[in-house]
C-alpha cells in the first residue's frame, strides 16, 4: 500500500512540474555526475543570483520527489503529515495564478541510483544547458549498474538529450567524461586543469595557516584571467566547481570579472571539505557528506598538501561501489602512509579494511584504532586530539560521521548550521554504525 501511494505521488509530482515548466519557462542548469554536484549547484547559484532570478534546492533535492519539489517550490524540507498535500496544492494555485516571482533560471541536480533513474527525471524537466561534474574510476552506486561504463552512459543521457541550441559543459580532465562529447548536438565548453580546457584553473592553492584557510587560484577563459579566492573550503574538487560554475555564467553573458567577484562569495556546503575548528585549537577537515574512492582520494590529497603539526584521518566505509569495495578500500589504506597520515581511524566494517591495509602498508599499529560505533570513535577522537592537529573526517553518509564531528567541533551549538543532513527527518533515522 505504501508503495503505491508513493507511485502515485511521484506522479502527481511529475506532471504538475512539467506543466509548471511549460508555464513559465524557465532556462534549466542540470547537473550530474559521481561527485561534486552539490558543491557546483552552490558555486552555480552564487555566480548567476545577481544577473537572474534563480532557484536551486537548499537541500538534497536531486531524485524523483526532490526534483520536481524544486520547481514546484523553494521548500526547504519534506517534514510533516500536511507536507505534501501543500505542496500539491501550491503548484496547483500557480499554475492557475501566475507566481510573478517565479525564477528565471533553476539549477537542478540530476542523482541516479539505479538504470533507468535518468531517463525518469529527464521526463520531468530537460535541461538547457548540462553540467558534467567528474565521474572517477569506481563511481559511486556502481553496485546497482553492471560496471562503471554502465553508470557513466545513464549519466551521459543527460548531456546527449541537451537541445542543438543548448551547452555541455564538461570536465576537460575526466576521460569518461569526455567521452559524453561524442553524444550531444549542444555547444561544448570544457572545464579543468588541463592547458586544452575553455575555462582553465591554474595556480591552485590549499591555503591553511593552523588558524584559517580556503583555496586560491586562477581562471582563465579565451586570453583573459582572473584570481578568485575562497575562504573555510580545501581540495581540487571545490575549484573544479568554481570553474563549472564560471562557464555556465558566461554562457549567461556574465563577464569574468563579475564572476570571480561573485565566487569570492561562494560558500561551499556543509560536509564538503568544509574547514571547521576543532577542541584543543585543531582544525576539522569535515567531507561527510558522502564518500566514493573518487572522492576519498581528493580529500586525502588535500590533506597531503597541507602543513600541520600532526594528520590524522577519521574514515568509514565507502558504500555502493559492489564487487569494487574491498579493492577500493585497501587502496585507499596501503596510500596513507605516503600521503602522510599520522593517525588513523576507522568506523565500520569496510573501514576496518583501510585500517588493516594502512598498517601493511607501513603505519604503525599503534596509530591505527577501529571502531564499529561512531560514538565511540568519536570519545576515543576527542581524547586523542592535541594542539594544531588538522583532522579530516569522511565516510558515506550510511556511516554518519559527522556525529564524529559534532563530538571534537569547537562551536557545537552551531552544529546545525555547520554540518550537513541536520534536519529532523535525518536525525530520527539511525545510521549503519549509531548505538543510539
């Protein structure tokens, strides 16, 4: 019974949001890929809030309820019994009477699960203008496809349904991300590294001074360069969604002088590669929002680069990667010897994979701990944690560990407003590895 209901509101969801976009519109900004779409739809909405009217969820609003609940409304949550019969009833009124505040532009994200995800969201709204983030070797929910390939081609139908008047914007330095360019009539225009990419980042800095950090770098588009800064967010990856971000608004004609003034703005979400302080005047690498070996690698790179009196990383099990898990995981831990990691920590039972990896891979037993609950990974963190160490903490987000987080974080009042995923829905659901 309740899964009918939930098929007949995803319905119901559906075919209001497609006539609300027949009604007023809007131009659409997808984005997809294995990492990095919400830290672009952030970077994408700071950059085009001051040219146009835009909407782009605040939450993860990316899968067959989330999208549509995106055009239909800026809700900010999907708490209580009335929800969604408001919801329903809203789109209904403006599609009777017009919302003169509709929004110009929506930036939406396309996540997939499963084949056939895809196709289902691209029903509902096609975008003018594709994003392509990254995909990686082992991309996350690879479990449920037959192979990386597999996911990457669902991924892909995003870019090859782009219109002939449309933009793909894809990531110069991901190969299979590239190869989507074979599939799309739209204008391409690449982003990266790379000296091939349209809109180039160079001069890339991990700033952290043991009392605050950020990134900085430059960007260069058709002969011209700007620098932009960005404060309280580490890693490659935040750059690439600045440099996403910069393409998609000259496509909207915004100069690249306004653009890097804007992204000095730019926030990046809570539980990606967000700098927190810590207890004992350390500092808190917080990436959980969600892991995939793509991601894991980034992270760990970035706390490679960065000069600390001690590193320690805080990691948990990287989930829907299938047949991948434990040649991901101890890959993952036989690299951290090398990129530096004074202490290691573990939560979960693939987590106990790096952890035995990293100890065959040369740490030493003694500064590596496992633990099967976050709490008391946590406990055991926060009486371990010294003066000016630089702590980096990720997991999938079955793994909770921004409970880790909320456990050594040096303002936990503010754990609302700082962590990712801290809304009641969330909270009430236990997690993999929570004794609660």
């Amino acid at each position: 019974m309740k899964t009918l209901m939930l098929k007949i509101l995803q319905w119901k969801l559906k075919v209001l949001a497609r006539a609300t976009i027949a009604r007023y519109e809007p131009g659409i900004v997808g984005i997809t890929g294995s990492v990095g779409k919400t830290s672009t739809k952030e970077a994408v909405r700071t950059v085009l809030a001051k040219e146009r009217r835009v909407r782009a969820p605040s939450k993860n609003f990316n899968n067959e309820l989330g999208l549509p609940l995106v055009i239909l409304g800026d809700w900010e949550s999907t708490d209580g019994f009335l929800f969604w019969p408001r919801v329903i009833l809203s789109a209904i009124w403006q599609l009777i009477i017009k919302n003169q505040n509709y929004p110009e532009v929506l930036i939406l994200e396309y996540a997939i699960d499963r084949p056939g995800d895809m196709k289902y969201l691209l029903d509902i709204a096609r975008p003018h203008i594709g994003i392509f983030t990254a995909m990686g070797d082992i991309p996350v929910h690879v479990e449920y496809f037959t192979g990386p390939d597999a996911v990457m081609r669902e991924k892909a139908r995003l870019i090859a349904q782009l219109p002939a008047t449309g933009f793909a914007i894809l990531n110069a330095d991901d190969p299979l991300v590239m190869e989507s360019k074979a599939q799309t009539r739209a204008q391409i225009i690449t982003f990266g590294f790379e000296d091939r990419a349209d809109v180039r980042v160079s001069n890339f800095v991990n700033r952290f001074d043991g009392t605050s950090g950020g990134i900085s770098c430059k960007l260069g588009y058709s002969g011209s360069m700007v620098p932009v800064r960005v404060d309280r967010a580490l890693g490659k990856s935040q750059a690439y969604s600045i440099a996403a971000a910069a393409a998609a608004a000259l496509i909207f004609g915004v100069n690249l002088v306004k653009i890097a003034e804007s992204l000095g703005e730019y926030e990046a979400p809570a539980g990606r590669l967000k700098l927190i302080q810590g207890i004992k005047e350390s500092f808190i690498i917080d990436d959980t929002y969600n892991a995939a070996p793509a991601s894991m690698n980034v992270a760990l790179d970035t706390l490679k680069s960065l000069n600390a009196k001690r590193k320690i990383a805080v990691l948990g099990d990287m989930l829907e990667i299938g047949k991948y898990t434990l040649e991901a995981h101890e890959g993952i831990g036989k690299s951290l010897k090398k990129r530096g990691v004074d202490m290691l920590i573990t939560v979960g039972i693939r987590g106990k994979l790096i952890a035995e990896a990293a100890i065959r891979g040369g740490m030493s037993e003694k500064s590596v701990a496992t633990f099967m609950l976050v709490e008391e990974a946590g406990k055991f963190l926060q009486s371990k944690i010294q003066k000016g160490d630089l702590i980096l903490v990720k997991g999938s987000q079955g793994v909770r560990l921004e409970k880790v987080v909320e456990e050594v974080m040096a303002e936990p009042a503010r754990v609302r407003s700082l962590l990712a995923r801290q809304n009641d829905e969330w909270l009430k659901k236990p997690g993999l590895y929570t004794g609660e």
